[in-house]
C-alpha cells in the first residue's frame, strides 16, 4: 500500500490493551503532521515523534503490564 502523508494531514492514533484479568483498554487520539523531516519522516504535534508514511495502517503490538497491546496509525479524524 502506497500512502503519502503531507502537512497539516489529520491522524488518529488508536491503541489498545488486552491484560489477562479481561481488562480492556482503548485509547483514541488525534494528531496533526506538523513538520515533515528531511529522511522522508514526519513529525506530528510539533514534537519530535518522528512517523513514517510506511508506518501508516501498520499495526504494532508490544506487551504490557498482564497483557498485549496493539497500535496503529490511520488517515483522517475520529470525528
């Protein structure tokens, strides 16, 4: 999938946790790209976060604390 992203594009950056004791948590952000860097990444929010158009749509797990958890980036609000 070929997906570009350009400044001032819209985020929504969706996590959530699966633990062990059937907790589950999701947590939904919006973010806007706020600087595009020289290496092809962009940061967004006006921080240092750096994202890469590649890593759109991709989901990343990682553990947590008693569980999983699972983040993805995608285009456009959650409005």
């Amino acid at each position: 999938m070929n997906i570009s992203l350009e400044l001032e594009d819209k985020l929504t950056r969706v996590v959530v946790c699966l633990r062990f004791e059937q907790c589950t948590e999701v947590n939904i952000t919006e973010h806007i790209v706020t600087r595009q860097l020289s290496e092809g990444g962009f940061c967004i929010d006006n921080t240092y976060f750096k994202l890469y158009a590649g890593q759109i749509g991709q989901v990343k797990n990682y553990y947590v604390e008693n569980g999983f958890g699972a983040e993805t980036f995608i285009i456009g609000s959650k409005s």
